[in-house]
C-alpha cells in the first residue's frame, strides 16, 4: 500500500497516535554548521562563502524501527489481525530532518493537523522531518491459531535479542 502525501495519522490505531508521535519527533543535534566555518583571522573563506555555507541545507537521518497497528480489511474472516480491524505491521526505515536557515527570523515547519511534530522557530531555522519506512506484516505465531488462550493466558514471541516482536493476551 503505497501512503505517500496521506497522513500516517489517519491509518494507526488511535492508541499508537502518542507513541508515534513521539517516533517522528527528531532527536535534537549540537551539530552546527558554524562550526565549518571559522571566523578566526587565520581562516580562508570569504565572507560571501561563509554567508552560502550557513544557506545550505543540513540532512539528520536516524533509522527507526517499531511496530504499529494500521487498519487493515481482509476478506479472509480477520485472519491475523491484532484488533478490530488492525493488524500489527512492523515498519523499518529512517526519519530524516532537513534544516535551512533563513533571513526571515520566526519561520518554522508546521503540520497543520499535529502541531506538536513542528519544529518551531529556532535561530532563523526552518525544519522540515520526513519518514521513509517499509513495513512488513508481523504474522501471529502458528499456536495463536491452534491453541485458545485463557482469561489470564499470554503469548509473546521475541527475536534473538529478546526484543517483543508479537504480544498475543
């Protein structure tokens, strides 16, 4: 399913909203560009070049990998779904941030329906985060389907480093 331009927002359980928001959010950086550009007397650039240095856009990238659980219609009697109606997909990919300094003081990316995720006006700095991710079906274990669980039964299901893949309750 391709989702590109729609908001992931409209598709995730409405109880994964806050833990995704909290995903797309950028780890903020000490890098600076200023840092590339000395203005010690010993140092070699024109001002002109400093000035079109600081205008280049800077790129943060960080990989992201978590599970969500998106709307799904199957035709097959909700085979795997998680819920109601979502179905567990596990998403790898990497968030990237782009930063551009501008002239203006007081611009800033918004998301007009999550204002939380913008980055808002730091040092004549306008951010803009994106998400690239591929997501794959996390399929239920092979004894979710064959054995009924209990009241007080579990099932979980984890990768070689312990991490929780499934949860079945």
């Amino acid at each position: 399913v391709e989702l590109t331009g729609s908001s992931l927002f409209e598709f995730v359980h409405p109880a994964d909203c806050e833990e995704l928001t909290a995903l797309l959010t950028a780890p903020s950086t000490s890098y600076s560009r200023d840092c590339l550009v000395d203005d010690s007397p010993g140092d070699s650039w024109q001002p002109h070049q400093r000035q079109q240095l600081r205008q280049l856009p800077q790129f943060d990238q960080h990989s992201r990998q978590f599970v969500l659980r998106l709307k799904c219609l199957l035709a097959k009697r909700h085979a795997g779904l998680v819920s109601d109606g979502y179905k567990a997909i596990l998403c790898t990919g990497s968030l990237t941030a782009c930063h551009l300094q501008s002239e203006t003081s007081g611009t800033h990316s918004t998301y007009s329906q999550h204002p939380e995720l913008s980055v808002g006006p730091i040092a004549n700095v306008s951010s803009t985060v994106w998400l690239t991710a591929i997501g794959q079906s996390v399929p239920p274990p092979a004894a979710a389907n064959e054995v009924r669980l209990g009241l007080d039964s579990f099932l979980f299901r984890t990768g070689l480093d312990l991490r929780i893949m499934f949860l079945d309750a």
